[in-house]
C-alpha cells in the first residue's frame, strides 16, 4: 500500500500524468515536495514550451490536486544543464 506523500504523487505522475506528455514528446520528473508544494521538471517538447505553464496549471497541478488532496501547488523547476547545453554526466 503506498502511504507516503511523495509516493502517491509520483504513482500518479508515472499513470495519469507521463503517459500523456510523452505522447505529445515531453516528459516530467518529480523533483521534490516541500510543505504540500510539488517541484517537477518538465522535459522534452515540454522544456520552453510556449504552453507549459498552462499543462503546468490546468492538467499536472489539477490532476494532482484531485487525487491527492494534501498537493496544494505544483511548481516547476529550472534544470540549469538544460539551459546552459551542459550534458549529464552520471
């Protein structure tokens, strides 16, 4: 049985969430959650995307928050390799 906050946001990231960026080429990463706030990174098609911030809002945040009550927002963070070109190296 999951039991822990973050393990029941990131089921629901894994079943209801990524399957549906991913077809349209992006993706999302659970960062972290910090007093009912959850950090994602959005990538892909979704990185820069001109309409991430309304995903961001209307479909991750909304889904979150509808099946796991204690989400209050879902904010994005900025993977600074991605901006600057730098490569993961492990």
């Amino acid at each position: 049985m999951i039991t822990t906050l973050f393990e029941r946001v990131k089921e629901v990231i894994e079943k209801e969430i990524r399957p549906f960026l991913v077809f349209e080429g992006g993706n999302i990463e659970l960062v972290g959650i910090e007093n009912g706030v959850v950090n994602v990174r959005l990538k892909g098609a979704c990185a820069g995307c001109p309409m991430s911030q309304y995903t961001l809002v209307n479909f991750v945040e909304a889904t979150l928050k509808e099946r796991v009550p204690e989400v209050k927002e879902v904010v994005a963070v900025e993977d600074i390799r991605a901006k600057w070109g730098a490569k993961k190296i492990c």
